[in-house]
C-alpha cells in the first residue's frame, strides 16, 4: 500500500483498472442465483371449514399423502343422492328390457275376455231391446241406450286387446334408448359428485416437502385459495440468470459446477431449463455492448443426494 501511495498518479489510476477489470472478468464466469424447489399450490374448492391438518408444516410427503380435510358432509350427501338416481335409472331400464312379467299379461289376457263377455251381453240386449222397440214394446230411448252400451263394450274390447299386445309385443327401441341414455346422464352427474367429494380430501400431487398451510384448523376457506403448499422434489434446483455471453454455450442437459453458500464441496448439476428470452429489455432495443448485460433464466438441477439443503440459499455456476 505504501508503495501505492508513493506511485504517480497515472501509475495509480493504471493498476485500479486492471484490478477492477480482473475482477469482472471472475464474476463474469460465474452465473449467481438461488437454490429453489417447484412450487406446487394446492387450492380449495368448496367454500367448507378445514376439520383435519394431519401433516405438520416441513414434513416431508409423498404423492397420495393427506394434507388437508375439509368438511365434506354436505357433499357426502349430495354423492348419496346421486348414486340413488343411478339406481333408480338402472331399474327403469332393466325394467324396459325385461318387458312385462307373465302375471301382468294373464291379468290383461283375463280383462281382455271380461270385455268380449259384456262386449257378448251388451249385443244380446240391444237385439232384444231393437225387438221390443219394433213391437211398441219400449221406447226408442230404450234403444239408444243399449247402442251406447254395446259400442262402449266393444271400445272396451279394444282397449283391452292394444293393452295385451302392448305387453306382449315387448318394449320400443326408443324407449329402451331413452331409458339407457337417462342411465348415463345419472351416472355422470355421480362422477362429478364423486369428484366434488374427493377434492374436499387434499392430497399431495408430488413427492416433496409440506411448506405452509395457509389456514388454521376450525377455519372456513375460501373458494379458490391456496390451503397447502409443497416444494416438490427431492432436491432442490438452481435457479440462475446467466449471462447474454455464455447463452449460446448452454443446453438443457449441460453439466455444470454448483458452489453452495455453506458448503465446502463443488457440486455437479444438470441444466433442466433455459430461457429462450432475456429477462430484461428486449435484445433488439441494445447495442452489442449493451447486450452483454442481459440476462437467461435457467435452472440447473441437484444430484438427489442435496435433498436437505434449503430453499433460499445463494448459489454461484461456473460457466463454460
């Protein structure tokens, strides 16, 4: 320093300058960032109260795990309801397919021949009234009266006849269509209930670690709010911004040296992900020395070994 001092000012000025540029050029090697894991955001969805937080927060789950339990009476219900419909929609239409049962077309065989037999009397007494009109015997009300009787036992006798052939002849193919498309409009509306009933059970989506439960037990949450947050992943990635320079030297699979805050060891990662965009101004807006200060997003991938390092953590690549 002393020697510094006792320089002339231009030979001062000339070693600052060298210093600092020695300076850039090491950082300029090295891409900074953090270390980072996916976020994955579970939301509500249904407007109910949070009855069970059977993970603590910073525990490590697995897909499938619980995280939290809404309450899911209501739904229960309304998933009741339906497989009830589904039900009764199966019956109808086995119903349909079956056709009538052999008592229901001996009641209409037995109907059909009280029919002919009034149908048989009802002939007989216009015969004896027409007779008894022809001799002054009766007036002719009289017999407008057996008329009336005997064409209403003889449109009995059809009705009669049309309800057996209805039983016998078997169900309609439209309305065995209508009965089985009934069916499956009942059955997707219990798949959707079932879904509905499901999502009130939250449950890890990927492996990772149970970072926050935004909403306390007892609490009704909002529709659409997150109610747990994972970090998924077994280990965590870099997350760098690396210079407009070194952009062309880097490919997803490139393996590069991590240095970790804390850590004594130099780590190999693998490049996951890089932008194919600056994450500042527009390269078209620079100059070529301008450009130089741009900056790629990327992401370079921990060996699984790193897993219980934390998220936050400063980190240093080198780059090629």
């Amino acid at each position: 320093m002393k020697n510094l001092i006792n320089m002339p000012k231009f030979k001062y000025v000339f070693v600052t300058l060298i210093i600092l540029v020695g300076c850039e050029n090491y950082t300029a090697n090295f891409a900074l960032g953090t270390l980072e894991r996916d976020r994955i955001a579970h939301t509500a969805t249904a407007n109910e109260v949070v009855v069970a937080l059977p993970v603590a927060r910073g525990t490590r789950v697995r897909v499938g795990d619980v995280l939290v339990q809404l309450d899911n009476r209501q739904q229960s219900a309304l998933t009741d309801k339906a497989q009830a419909y589904v039900a009764e929609a199966q019956a109808n239409l086995e119903k349909y397919r079956n056709g009538a049962r052999p008592e229901e077309v001996a009641a209409a065989s037995a109907k059909l021949l009280g029919a002919k037999a009034a149908l048989t009397e009802s002939e007989a007494a216009y015969l004896r009234t027409k007779n008894l009109v022809i001799k002054g015997l009766l007036s002719q009300a009289s017999l407008d009266q057996a008329i009336a009787s005997k064409d209403s036992n003889r449109a009995a006798v059809q009705a009669a006849q049309e309800a057996l052939l209805l039983l016998t002849n078997g169900t309609r193919h439209e309305d065995l269509l209508v009965a089985a498309a009934n069916l499956e409009v009942m059955q997707a509306a219990l798949v959707s209930e079932r879904k509905k009933l499901d999502d009130l059970t939250v449950t890890a989506t990927r492996d990772g670690i149970l970072d926050t439960l935004p909403w306390n037990l007892g609490e009704r949450v909002t529709l659409g709010s997150p109610v747990a947050v994972v970090l998924a992943g077994d280990a965590p990635y870099a997350r760098i911004y690396v210079p407009e320079p070194y952009r062309v030297k880097i490919a997803a699979g490139d393996k590069l040296d991590i240095h970790v805050d804390g850590l004594p060891e130099t780590i190999s990662g693998e490049v996951r992900w890089i932008s194919s965009e600056p994450a500042f101004t527009p390269y078209y807006a620079l100059n070529q020395q301008e450009r130089a200060r741009l900056m790629y997003l990327a992401e370079v991938q921990l060996p699984a070994n790193y897993a219980e390092l934390p998220n936050g953590v400063a980190v240093q690549v080198e780059l090629p």
